[in-house]
C-alpha cells in the first residue's frame, strides 16, 4: 500500500477493502496457546445487515482483537442459518411472479429451486459481515444444512426420543394459514385491533342461563364446558349445573378453574380445548375431549354442522345472526385486544388440533437453570437473568416439528399402509415390519425441524473436524435479548445434555439500537438505517467508533449520525497526528539522538500504561463505551495536544520514546479504529498483522 502523508485528510475507502484482504488469512486459530473462542449469532440466509447485527459483531471483533494482543489464540466461525419459515416464503414469493407454488411444482422440485436461490443470495449477509471488519476465521464457514450439521441434528432427535423426551401428540398448536405450518409462541407478533366481544346465552338445564363473553363465537360448537373461577362469588351457584350449546344442543358441564379471569366479561367462559392454549389446559385437568371445528385453511370442518366449509370470519358473521334470530345475543361491546399474527407473514393465527412431535421440557429447562444458578454460565448485564428464570420456570413443552419443506427433515417412517399411527425414529429406513401389516414398507415423514431446534445446537453442531472439535466450549457468545429464550436457554440445556458441559462462559445481552427518538428501528416502518451506506459514506472505522461511542452503561443506544461524523474527525486527527511524525522522525533522529528521556516523554509513557489499564478493565466488563472515550481523550489530549506539541519548536524529548510512543498508541486504538491504525502500522515498515503485536 502506497502512503502519501501529504494528502491532509484520510480516506478510509481507499484501503479498506484491501485491508480486509490482508487480514483475512490471518484469522485462523494458530493452535497454541490458550484459546477464546468467541460464537457467533449466525444470520438467516435471507437476512441482509442492519443496525442490530453491526454493533453486536463490532463488540465481539474489539474483544477478539483485544484478546489476540493479549496473547490468546482467538477462534471465531462464521456461518449462517437457513431459517425454515423466512426462507421459504422468500422463494415461495418469487414463484407466485412466475405463476408458480410450492404446490405445483412438488418436494423435490421446490428444495432444489431453494438451493439455487441459497447459491446465488445466500451468502450476502455474509459479505456484508466483511465489511464491517470482523476477525472471522472465512476458512470454516458453517451452514446449519451442511451434511455434518444435519447429522446431530438428526442423531441427536433419535437420542432425545430413546431417552424419552419427545413424544408425539394432538394437540392445539399455533398454525399459520398462510406458511401451513406450526409455530411457537415465540414467532408470534401481537397487533392490537378492534373486536367485537359478543354476550352469547346459553341456556341452563333445567331451565334459565347463563351469559358467556367471547370474541370467537365461531368456535362454539368446539365447546367442551363452561368455566368459572373458585373465588367468584357472583357465578358461585353454578358449579355443577349444565349448559346447553345453542344451535347444537349438547350438554356442557360447569367447571372451576383459578385461570378463569372472573373480571373479563361475566366471569363465564366457554371451553373449547381444541382452539386455545389455555383452555387446552383447562381440558387436561378436568379430561374433556377435544372437538375441532377449524381446519388448516381457517376454514370451518364437519364438526360445525351447516357453517362446514366457511371461512371462519364468514361464519363468525353467520352464527351472529343466527344466535341473534334465537334470541341469545343479549350484547356485543367493541374492544381492543392483542391479535396474534404470524412474525413472517403478518396472517391471523388460528390455533388448531395439529398432531405434532413435541420435547418435554421439564427436565432440560433445570439443566439451563442450574447452569445459570451454579454460575457455569453468566449472563450480562445481570438483569437478563430474570427473564431467562421466568421463561423457564413456566416453560411449555417444545414442538420441535414444523409442516415446512425447507429444513433437515425428521428421521421419522410412517407404514404407508398402515396410515401415521404407526411410526419408527431412526437414522435410516427401518427394514423391520410394520407391527400391523406385517410388511416393510416404510415412507419418511415430510415434516422438518423448528429451525430454533437445530440451532440449539449450534456451538457443537459446527464442529466438523477432530480439530474444530476442541473449539467447546465457548468463552463468549453476544445475544439480541429478544432471542436470549428462543436461542440461548436451548442452546445451554443442549450443551448440557449432548455434551455434558455448558456451550459457553458468557453470554452478553447486547443493547438495541433504537431511533434518536427512541422507537423500535423498523425497514418497513422506514425508519431502519442501512449500516452499508454509513460505511460507504463515513468509512467502518468511523462507524465502528459512532456505534462504540454510543455505548453507555448497558442502556438502549438512541442512534444518532453525529458520533459518527465525530469518529471522522478523530480520524482525521489521527491521520495528521502520524503525519507530523512521518514527516518530522528522520530529521529528529538525526539531530536529537543524543537526548535523554524527557519529563514529557516521562508523562506519556505514564499515559499510555495507565489507559491500557483502564480500557483493558472496560473491556472485560463490556463497558466499550467508555473504554473508547479513554482511548480518545488520551490520543486527543494527552498525546496531541500535550506531547506532539512538545515536539514543536525546541525540544529535550527522545525521537526513540517518540516512535514508541506512536508505536503504542496504534495497539490502544487498534480494537476500535482497525483499519487506520492497521495502515498506518504498515507505515512503520511492518509486514504484519497489528493485531499480531502484544497488548502489553
Ligand atoms: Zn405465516
Ligand atoms: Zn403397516
């Protein structure tokens, strides 16, 4: 690289993308030494960077670069996820523009068409990860469909069902009509809407009735029994009457249950197992049967008599008008509720009856909570603890199957002919008889795994070779805390149960980037910014400090442009600062070799050891934000302002404390500033990574 300190300004985009080349071969663990291994989130194939993705990397490559100066052997992989549902909605997209579906086209058809659209987008994320100027190490990037990661995804369902922690079952689950499949409670959004909250009779038995208030009544012909709270007065004298379902007229038991809200509507509930969660519950305590009346497609199914094959919001308004003819509206009340849509879609979620592969959760969520409690694992800043204990602690068992095509697919058989109750786990075709035919004629399941299972998986699903394999646990995994439940408790009871050690040290909840007004940073609410135009407009380095700077005391960060434009000038600074050495250091030898050591070179020296003290003692409490301000008043202050103004006119300083002390400063502000610092590293004559040089 060619240097020309007569230009007064730096341009960072001159040299960074050749920078980053250089470095690139040197990323690699050297095998000795002490390791730190650092994981990384992976991204989804579909993402694209934002905000969110540059500060947690940035923080994680300061601590790399910090690490290695400090003499440690750093290990950090790259790699990303395919992301089941994301995924295939994005390619689904692209084939309704040519007329196509998933549908049309079959299985085998659509997986390639994905695979050919992973090969040509989905490593873009990747490359946006470049340009940040992160130490990963390229030569190992991870794919969670890579055929090793498939196999422990596999094997390590077969070993999970042999110990008797999955099992199989029909159950209401969160579908999405729109994707087909499942989903969990985490991968569903709340929107809040006007509903109608319908005051719906049902007659007594024996003469009167009772008024239950719901917001579905297309789901009563699903109901099981009515509901009261124990410690409801008013509804106390039901207990043990019956109920008549109008239209259908079956009886319905009255039931007590303490998760009946008295205080919503009457008090009075209706039961209906089969689309709801909680009444799901209900049911189990109580053994009522489960009556389904919604089907897949939203649409209404046999059990819901002459509304059968209506939408279910046409039927909504049919049944109204019906129960209104009997009489047995008595009032509907507009309300704001929270609607649970789908996070990929934005569709209603129905809850149906859905037979699923489930991971009972009891025994796995007290080795994550152990694990936190026994401080094998710690979480910073300490009050992420809290949520992580509360999820645990009312922790539902997991379904782990998903009704997608884009996924490792479940190593589960079904007889063809004996229809899906008859099933065999294993890792290849069975060859022994069905139980019940007698024959062999085995067809694997289409279902694939929750992406969220297979990357509970990942601090030891990414270790391929008996090399890599020394790379767990981890020191230092970096988190949103939105996904602090859905990624990082299961990753800590996998790596507890398949590896008998916790996958990592440290988890670091890391801040969000909200806008300078505080509000969510949203694309599509336009108010996302684009880390890659800040880089091609201000260079990385300044946005490494502009994001850095901003870091304080493990609040949110409210984004704002002008720490940005502030790292610019101290770029700046820092270019000029080098500069004057540059072009000043061959006339000061010549002349002043024969000083001795100033009481200014005395001071410095002082200066520099004391911010290596403090900004080491930042980083290790991922206090970035200061350690970075430290970094800048001493270059600033200490060193400009003080020391190089010592320099000018007369001068009792030493040229060899000078080149040190220049030397020296480029290590301080290396894990911040890489790119300039690395540069100007190279104008010493060094060949060398700087991250190469000793902290200390
Ligand atoms: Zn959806
Ligand atoms: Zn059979």
């Amino acid at each position: 690289m060619k240097i020309n300190f007569q230009q007064t300004r730096y341009n960072p985009l001159e040299f960074e993308e050749k920078i980053y080349k250089f470095w690139s071969s040197y990323f690699k663990p050297k095998n000795k030494g002490k390791k730190f291994i650092i994981l990384i989130a992976p991204p989804n194939i579909t993402g694209s960077l934002h905000l969110g993705h540059a500060l947690q990397n940035i923080v994680l490559d300061v601590i790399w670069r910090y690490k290695k100066m400090n003499g440690y052997d750093c290990v950090w992989i790259p790699g990303v996820d395919h992301a089941g549902i994301a995924t295939q909605n994005v390619v689904e997209k692209e084939l309704r523009k040519e007329g196509l579906s998933r549908i049309s086209l079959g299985r085998k058809k659509f997986i390639q068409r994905i695979w050919q659209w992973r090969g040509k987008y989905g490593n873009i994320i990747l490359d946006q990860f470049k340009k940040l100027g992160l130490s990963l190490d390229w030569s190992r990037v991870k794919f969670t469909l890579d055929k090793k990661y498939v196999d422990w995804v596999e094997k390590s369902f077969v070993s999970y069902y042999k110990k008797g922690y999955v099992y199989r079952d029909l159950r209401p689950v969160n579908f999405c009509p729109h994707c087909q499949t499942s989903l969990s409670d985490l991968e569903l959004d709340y929107k809040e809407r006007e509903a109608s909250l319908y005051y719906i009779r049902y007659p007594l038995s024996g003469g009167g009735h009772v008024t239950i208030t719901t917001t579905r009544p297309e789901t009563m012909f699903g109901d099981v029994a009515l509901a009261v709270n124990p410690k409801d007065e008013k509804n106390f004298n039901l207990i043990g009457k019956i109920g008549i379902l109008p239209i259908v007229q079956r009886e319905l038991p009255i039931v007590v249950d303490s998760r009946i809200d008295p205080k919503f509507g009457t008090g009075i509930l209706k039961v209906t197992p089969a689309h709801s969660l909680i009444d799901y519950e209900i049911s189990l305590r109580h053994q009522l049967p489960m009556i389904s009346v919604i089907d897949e497609n939203a649409k209404m199914n046999k059990n819901a008599g002459e509304f059968q094959g209506l939408d279910y919001l046409t039927a909504r308004e049919k049944i109204v008008s019906k129960l209104k003819e009997l009489d047995l509206i008595e009032k509907i009340e507009q309300i704001k509720h929270n609607l649970p849509v789908c996070d990929r879609c934005g569709s209603e979620i129905q809850v149906i009856p859905s037979k699923e592969w489930f991971l009972k959760m009891k025994d796995l969520a007290n080795l994550a909570v152990k694990a936190v409690k026994d401080k094998e694992v710690e979480i910073y800043p300490v009050r992420f603890k809290k949520p992580y204990f509360d999820w645990l602690r009312d922790v539902r068992d997991w379904c782990i199957s998903r009704k997608i095509w884009w996924g490792q697919q479940m190593p589960v058989w079904f007889c063809k002919n004996c229809g899906d109750e008859i099933f065999t786990v294993s890792l290849k075709k069975p060859i022994k008889k069905c139980t019940k035919c007698k024959k062999s004629n085995w067809q694997r399941t289409e279902e694939v795994f929750d992406t969220w299972f297979s990357s509970a998986l990942w601090p030891f699903a990414i270790l391929y070779t008996p090399y890599e394999k020394k790379f767990y646990p981890a020191n230092l995994v970096a988190t949103a805390r939105e996904i602090l439940q859905l990624w990082i408790t299961r990753m800590i009871f996998s790596g507890k149960f398949f590896m008998r050690k916790e996958p990592f040290k440290f988890v670091f909840v890391n801040p969000t980037v909200l806008t300078k007004e505080g509000k969510r940073m949203s694309k599509s609410l336009g108010t996302g910014i684009d880390p890659l135009e800040l880089i091609q407009k201000y260079g990385t380095d300044a946005l490494r400090f502009g994001i850095l700077w901003q870091m304080s005391a493990h609040q949110d960060l409210r984004f704002d442009f002008v720490p940005i434009e502030q790292g610019q000038k101290f770029l700046n600074k820092i270019w000029n600062a080098y500069r004057f050495y540059f072009l000043n250091i061959e006339n000061f030898k010549k002349n002043l070799n024969k000083n001795k050591v100033s009481s200014s070179d005395k001071k410095i020296l002082k200066h520099i050891e004391s911010t290596k003290k403090f900004v080491s003692k930042k980083i290790e409490n991922f206090e970035l934000g200061l350690a970075l301000k430290r970094v800048y008043n001493f270059f600033w202050h200490e060193l400009c302002d003080v020391y190089l103004e010592t320099w000018k006119g007369k001068t009792k300083n030493n040229p060899d404390v000078f080149e040190k002390v220049m030397v020296e400063s480029l290590i301080i502000l290396h894990p911040f500033l890489p790119y300039l610092t690395q540069f100007l590293y190279f104008s010493f004559g060094h060949k060398k990574p700087l991250f190469f040089e000793e902290w200390q």
